[in-house]
C-alpha cells in the first residue's frame, strides 16, 4: 500500500470553481500534515499546514481526518495561477523524513 | 526573504563521474536534507543531516552517497559513481527543527538541481 495516496487528476476547472483534493495516508502514527504546491520544474513550496482542528487560509482551507487518515484540501473562488501539482505530505512519528503523495494536477482555465 | 540555494541549475555527467550537488540553507536552520525527484515520478527522501551528522537516509542512499558539511554555509551531495538511473531533480532542503520534531515544521526547499546522466 502506499504511503501516502492521491488522485492524481488532472482536474480541469474554470475560473472561480470550487475545487477539492483528497489524499490518504497509511501510517497511523503520522505526526504532521501539508499540504505543498509544485509548479512544473520547480521546488515544492509549502502551500499550508493541516491541524487536527481544521485550518484556512485565504480561499484555502484544510482538513484532516485522524480516524480515517485523510487530509483535503479546498479550493475556492478558483484563479488561473493556482494551476499546478498539489503535494500532500506526512512526517511520520518519528524521524524527520517527509513523505510525498504523487500530486493532484490542478489546471483552471478561463 | 531568507531562501535554500542551489548550484548548479543543471548538470550533466557521464555514467561512472562522480558529482557534487551544493546548496546553501537557510542560515538559522539547523536540520538539512536533500529529496530527488525523478522526471514525473513523486518527491522521495533521501538523508537527512543534523549537528554534523547523518540523522536518517533512505534505501536510495546507498553506498554511492554522501553528504558533508564542509564549512559553516554550505550542504554538499556526492554521488561517487553515476548510474542513469540517478538522472534527475535534486532538492535541498532545511529547516528550523526537525520535520518531524515539532507539529508542522515547515522544510523550505531549494530551486533544485537537474542531473542528467548520459
């Protein structure tokens, strides 16, 4: 199984949808919660931390789901610059290594 | 605001070189690590590095690896004899504390440095 699985899209939408990115995550003990953005060629960039209690920022917000080890992501109010591969990423319990989701690609069009 | 480095951009070896991939983190942070990403394929970890030494590495980071922090700016990744299939983008990343240490450390990234092995 993997360790840490999403769909990998693409997911064509217009401009100022509303979109949603799910991921799963198979170790339990899983500490911390992300999710990054990567534009084509280029670093991951932290998009947002996940807290337990659910957090937003701007048009994004992010949820996570300890019972059943999952994490979303919501886009509002979709631009054409939010295009791009979205990460969801876990540090496990211990060490401090993050693991990658394959990524979601995300293209808005006009 | 405060950024990983990396040099160079791109690199292109033959099969056998041996290379050296340099970054510069972010000065204040204290844990280093350097991730691959092969051409269409998910981010992957390799080592992580702190108070001078190795804290965790992968099964990726074979015998072929190494990393040194031969002075007090810059984070270096050897491979000593390249295979093809080490072709890809190399991240270097820092942070404050360990990913893993504190809830939500966040791990900056660098540009990354293309490697391509002919």
């Amino acid at each position: 199984r993997k360790e840490v699985e999403q769909d990998p899209g693409p997911f064509n939408v217009p401009e100022g949808a509303t979109v949603a990115f799910n991921c799963t995550y198979s170790n339990s003990a899983s500490q911390s919660f992300f999710w990054y953005r990567q534009d084509c060629r280029k670093e991951p960039k932290l998009l947002m931390s996940v807290y337990s209690s659910g957090n937003e920022d701007g048009r994004f917000t992010a949820q996570l789901n300890r019972a059943s080890q999952y994490i979303s992501l919501l886009i509002r109010d979709s631009k054409l610059s939010d295009s791009a591969t979205y990460l969801c990423v876990v540090n496990e319990e211990y060490g401090n290594k993050l693991v990658f989701g394959a990524g979601t690609i995300l293209r808005v069009k006009s | 605001e405060p950024e990983v480095t990396q040099t160079p951009s791109h690199q292109v070896t033959q099969m056998g070189q041996e290379v050296i991939l340099r970054c510069v983190p972010i000065s204040n942070h204290l844990y280093f690590y350097w991730y691959r990403q092969i051409l269409g394929q998910k981010v992957e970890f390799l080592v992580s590095f702190y108070n001078n030494e190795i804290s965790e590495k992968s099964e990726i980071f074979d015998d072929q690896f190494s990393v040194e922090r031969p002075d007090g700016s810059n984070f270096t990744l050897k491979i000593r004899s390249t295979k093809l299939e080490d072709s890809a983008m190399y991240f270097c990343a820092s942070s404050e504390q360990g990913t893993g240490a504190f809830m939500n450390t966040e791990a900056f990234f660098g540009q990354g440095t293309r490697l391509t092995v002919v």
